[in-house]
C-alpha cells in the first residue's frame, strides 16, 4: 500500500500543470506574399484568455504581441568628422539582430513587464538584439546598439506601440501590426504574452511567412543563383533606360 502511494505522488508531480489561463489566437492571414507592387500590409491578430475558473483577484491582465523578422549579423560603425570629412571609425559586430521588430502592449510596456521576465523571454526590442561583446579599445559600446534601434526605428522596422493592444472584459484581445514593404522573406515568429503584476502567465507562438512570389521572385533567385547574369542584365536595364530619356530630351528640344 505505502509503494502504492508512493507511486501515485510520484505520477502527481510529473503530471504537467495546467496553465490557469492560456492564449486562443486568430490572425487575419499568416502568409504574405512579395510582388513587384507590395507596398506593405497589416496583420490583425486577435484571440482570447481561455479559463478554467473565475477571472483571478488582484492586478488585470495585460497582453503582449511581438513580431519579428529574420535575424542576422551586421556590423555597426561609428563615424566622426576629421578634416572636415566625415570618416568610419570604431565597428561592433552585432551577432543577431532581427531585420524587422514590433512589440505592441496593452499598456505602458514597463508597467506590464518586469525586467526580469523581459531578460527571461527576450521581449522589448533591446532584448532582441545579441551583441556578445565589443573589442576593449571601444568605450560606451551600448552606444551602438542604441545607434541601430534609433536608425531602424525612423525606417519603421522597429516598432514599440504601448497601449495598441485593446483588452475587453480581461478576455477579448486585438491589435493590428504593421509590416512595412521592406519586408525580408522568411518566417517571422510571432508571440502573445498575458502577464499579471509584470509576471507572464501564459504565452502562445505562432509563425507568419513572408515570401516573395513571381516577377519579385524570379528577380530575387537570379540574384543569388546568377549574380553575373543578374549584374548584365541590370547594366544592360540601365543603359536603356539612359537611351531612352536621352531621346525624350533630344525630341523636346527639337
């Protein structure tokens, strides 16, 4: 009988929990294709809080969205003027860093994310970025990543949208995410957090690919595939295109 018990606790702790609440999503579409005329798009993401028992006393629960591009390695320069010519200096090489990123909250992303769990789950747009270290001679070497969130936050690549997520009855959730059309093709992870009090108490990933489909995907395989033809083809584009507005010219002025 004691074994018996013994058994069962056993099974009881390694039986895994079930989330209080957890994450029902929905997007509006979870594939987007590149053409020549893309100009960029918006995904609508919406879901709900699924319970088992009665919404839960204290703080009220707040939601938050993250997409992000492909990452990749990139180097950071800094420039200064000698001479009257502004030159690069000191380069960090970054070893990740997304190609797009957007965090959108419920509210003041600060107030509804501890620092802690934003270093757990990697989720404001400093966190995404993976800088290991920067040569010894470079002082203030943060100052590059500050540099590179500042850059691609004024292209719109990065996005931190506090308050875009709309909660109703702390159960209904909905939010609308830019992408712009500067859009690297690839699978672009896509997480919603519920926190109470800064704490994540439940989170769902889902993925949203981003391809490139005819003339924008032949163009964009010659590239790689080809470079020497797609170099020829290019030069040759651009001497016609020379040829004909030096023609235009010469029969406005006839």
């Amino acid at each position: 009988m004691r074994a018996l018990l013994s058994l069962i606790a056993m099974l009881l702790c390694l039986t895994p929990s079930v989330e209080a609440e957890e994450v029902v999503l929905g997007l509006s579409q979870d594939s987007i294709s590149i053409t020549t005329s893309f100009d960029g798009t918006e995904i609508l993401i919406f879901g709900a809080v699924k319970r088992e028992e009665t919404i839960p006393d204290g703080p009220p629960i707040e939601v938050i969205v993250t997409v992000a591009g492909p990452s990749m390695p990139l180097t950071v320069r800094r420039k200064e003027k000698r001479l009257g010519i502004w030159v690069n200096t000191d380069a960090v090489e970054v070893d990740r860093a997304p190609s797009f990123y957007a965090v959108q909250t419920s509210g003041p992303l600060r107030e509804v994310l501890s620092n802690t769990e934003d270093l757990r789950h990697t989720i404001s747009v400093p966190r995404a970025i993976r800088s290991v270290g920067a040569p010894a001679h470079i002082e203030n070497a943060e100052s590059f990543t500050d540099a590179l969130i500042r850059i691609r936050s004024r292209a719109d690549v990065y996005q931190l949208r506090e308050g875009a997520v709309s909660v109703s009855e702390q159960t209904l959730f909905r939010t609308a995410v830019r992408l712009p059309a500067a859009l690297t093709e690839g699978a672009y992870p896509t997480r919603i957090f519920l926190t109470r009090g800064g704490n994540v108490v439940s989170s769902y990933d889902t993925t949203i690919d981003v391809q490139k489909v005819g003339l924008e995907r032949w163009l964009f395989g010659l590239s790689r595939n080809q470079p020497l033809l797609y170099g020829l083809m290019s030069l040759a584009i651009a001497i016609a295109a020379g040829w004909a507005a030096s023609a235009v010219f010469r029969l406005f002025r006839a």
